[in-house]
C-alpha cells in the first residue's frame, strides 16, 4: 500500500514537472543555465528546479529583505535579540577552545526558563504525563513501585477524558474538553466564581494565545493596543506583526511599578487624538519585568476604566503564582470584575496562563490557555476559526496546563513530598 502511494506520488511529481512550463526570462538568461533536461534525468532535473527557484528572471532572489513582510522586519523581539546572539557566540567559542575566555560558562538569564538553570521538574507532572504517553505502563505491575499511586490514578482520570486515550491524535481546536473543564474547575475553585470549559482555549503557551488576540483585534494601524511599559516584548512585537499600534503608558518606579488610571486615560486620549481607535488594554499581572502585585482597589479602577472606555482587558496572569511577599496576593482579573458585579455581557476579558512560569516553570512543555469571556457568540465564533488553524495544541502541554490548574491535593499521599520540595528531586 505505502509503496503504491509512493509511486503514485511520484508519478504525480513527475507528471507535474512535464507539464510545468518554463519561468518566464524577460533579460535573456543563459539559455544553458535554465534549458529544461529531461525528466528521465532526475539529477539534472533536480538541478535545474533548484536554480529556477533560487533567481528570478531578473536575476536576483525571489526572496530578499526589500521584499519580504515590512512587519516581519519590523519587529523587534529583545529576548531572543542581538544579546542573546552573541551569547550563542561566545558559547562556541567556549565549546570550540575552552581556554579563550575569561569564563567557562554562560547562564542565560534573557528570559525566565528554570529548567535550563537546573530547576528540577515536579515529579507528580512528569509522572502524570509519561504515563499519559505510555499508557501500556500503567497495566505492568512495576509501575505501582515505580511511581505513586496519586500519579497512577490521575493519568488514568486523564486519559479517559481524551478520546481515544490518544496523546498522539489531534484534538478539539480549543483543546481536549474534559482537560478544559478541569481547568475551568480551577479557576473557579481559585476565583470563587464561576468559569465553563467552553471558554478555555487550550494553547502552545501563552504566547500563540497572545497572537490570537492580536490576529483577532487588529485590523490596521489605526488600532492601538495599551501595553505597560516597561514590558514584556511579546507585546510590542506581536502588534507590530499584525500592523497595529503600540499604545504605552508607564507603570510608576516611584510607587513600586504602580498602575495609575490618570496614566491610562492620558495615554487613550492623546492615541485618540491622534486618530487611533484604542481596542484593548493588556495588563501584566503580576508584572514582568517590574514584579508589582496590583491591589484589589487598583484591579478595580482598571476594570472600570476598561468598561468606561470600551476596552477588551488582556489580563495576563502567567506569574500569578511568582508572589514573594507576605503582604501581596494575586487576584484574577476576572474574579474582580465578577465581584463588582459585571458579567458576561459587561466587560470582554482575556485571561493567560501559562506552564512556563510559577513553581512548575516548564517553559519547553509550551503549554497555556486564555479565558475567553464577554465575546458575543458570533465573535467566539471567529476565536475558534483562528484557533483551528492550528488544529490543536500539543496534548502534553494541554495534560500539563490542567494539572497546574488542578495540583495534589493535601489528602492524598504525595502531598508531602510536594509540599516538602523532595517532589522537585531530580527524576
Ligand atoms: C509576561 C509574560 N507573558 C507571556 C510570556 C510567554 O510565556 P509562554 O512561554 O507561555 O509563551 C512570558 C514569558 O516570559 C511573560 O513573561
């Protein structure tokens, strides 16, 4: 069967190959540079496809930097920028002749990424998802010695939500449903407030999320979106790449990276003034690179000003479990614009959360979800059409994603070693 479609395929090429007919060469190329072979000379013909495609008929690469996407070159992304570059250098330098400089080593610290620092995964999430990949694991009887029977049962909660017990087949556009209504359980668990399944979006990190929503908003320059600054890049490229405009406001060194709402209003108007339609306001919270923890009060005003101004609020919330004082708690975005009573039909808000940051940074697992909530039916609509041009998200990030929203309990048996830390010995 396999070598039938192989040569039918090949068939096909072939056949396409006779048929395509020659670039056209308005300056004379050299005749023997482009004269077509034979198709049953199929290294000449090889040869001869490669040349075609790499000059245009003027001569010069159909692909250069003059005509590219302008965004494309546009855009600037710091963290995997000329530092970093150089770094990369400098390491294979190192590599090549560990006596060339004056250091043996480099630690890359352009982007928050534990695991590559020596962070140890969580034992109860890896076991949870390589036996979710290799389910034959979980009839053997030396699994039960192996791994902890929290971690038996809970992949075997998980596969049954995923048709198939598949890990390895595509899922619904917005991820695996039973996965989402665990998340969704957590962020109600965590909020007090409702969430539904229906409104997770399952994602690769919360950076495609992020895309989305500016795929999603944008629709020419004249649209600005209200980023902090300082910020996190991600969002300054990623307007820049769907051709809208940065719109900053300056978060408050002197009142610990403070939000205030003066700030927000002054930067809309003055956008305003200068024809930009503001869409959306993202707030970072907590902050990244400024690590603030808005207050409830300030969540609040935020809140307000979004619903006064006709603002979709992009909440992200990927460090809500990186607070390191006493005196600070995070608060969903949501869970406030819920407690002052607005619903549904008062106020669209994104909310993104990612397994690449909190206790569990597992950056290269890329898994993440937004919360999609205050959309009309017939907008959501065109959220699932972006997201399924991806298909779906990568099924470990998705497993991942739910168990962050949904960790050992204190009752069962691994919670000790999750609590103690022994949970991050190597595995
Ligand atoms: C504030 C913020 N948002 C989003 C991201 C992207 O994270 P992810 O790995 O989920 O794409 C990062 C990564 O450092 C971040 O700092």
């Amino acid at each position: 069967m396999r070598r039938f479609l192989t040569d039918r395929a090949r068939r096909a090429v072939a056949a396409s190959l006779r048929g395509a007919t020659r670039p056209a060469a308005p300056s004379p190329a050299p005749a023997a540079a482009l004269s077509r072979p034979s198709p049953s000379a199929p290294s000449a013909m090889a040869a001869y496809m490669a040349r075609a495609m790499s000059t245009s008929a003027a001569g010069t690469p159909p692909v250069s930097l003059d005509t590219i996407n302008p965004k494309v070159l546009e855009f600037k992304y710091a963290v995997r920028g000329e530092i970093v570059t150089h770094a990369q250098n400098l390491e294979q330098e190192l590599h090549k002749n560990p006596e060339s400089l004056p250091f043996d080593e480099i630690l890359y610290c352009n982007i928050g990424n534990p695991h590559s620092l020596g962070q140890q995964p969580v034992t109860f999430f890896r076991e949870v998802l390589s036996l979710c990949d290799h389910p034959a694991l979980l009839d053997k009887s030396e699994t039960h010695a192996l791994y902890s029977s929290d971690a038996i049962e809970r992949a075997w909660q998980i596969l049954e939500k995923i048709p198939g017990r598949a890990t390895g087949a595509y899922s619904h556009s917005q991820g695996v449903k039973g996965l989402r209504d665990e998340i969704a359980a957590g962020i109600a668990a965590r909020d007090g407030f409702h969430a539904s399944g229906d409104n997770i979006f399952l994602t690769d990190g919360a950076s495609p999320a992020v895309h989305m929503m500016m795929q999603l908003l944008i629709r020419s320059e004249k649209d600005g979106i209200l980023c902090p600054l300082p910020q996190y890049p991600l969002y300054s490229a990623s307007i820049a790449l769907h051709g809208g405009s940065f719109v900053p406001y300056f978060l408050d060194e002197e009142t610990g990276w403070g939000l205030e709402v003066d700030e927000l209003k002054k930067q809309v108007d003055e956008a305003r003034s200068k024809g930009i339609t503001v869409r959306a306001l993202v707030v970072i919270n907590p902050g990244n690179p400024t690590g603030q923890v808005l207050a409830e009060e300030n969540q609040k005003k935020i809140v307000e000003f979004c619903k006064n101004e006709g603002l979709v609020l992009l909440a992200d919330e990927v460090y809500q479990e990186n607070i390191y004082v006493e005196d600070k708690q995070f608060h969903s975005f949501k869970k406030i614009a819920r407690s002052m009573g607005y619903t549904d039909d008062d106020l669209p808000l994104v909310s993104f959360q990612s397994v690449s940051k909190g206790y569990y940074g597992e950056c290269g697992k890329r898994g993440g979800y937004m919360e999609v909530t205050g959309f009309n039916a017939d907008v959501r609509e065109q959220i699932y059409k972006v997201a399924s041009v991806n298909l779906c998200s990568n099924i470990s990030g998705q497993i991942l994603s739910s168990l962050i929203m949904n960790p050992p309990k204190v009752s069962i048996s691994c919670m000790e070693l999750f609590q103690s830390g022994i949970v991050m010995a190597p595995i």
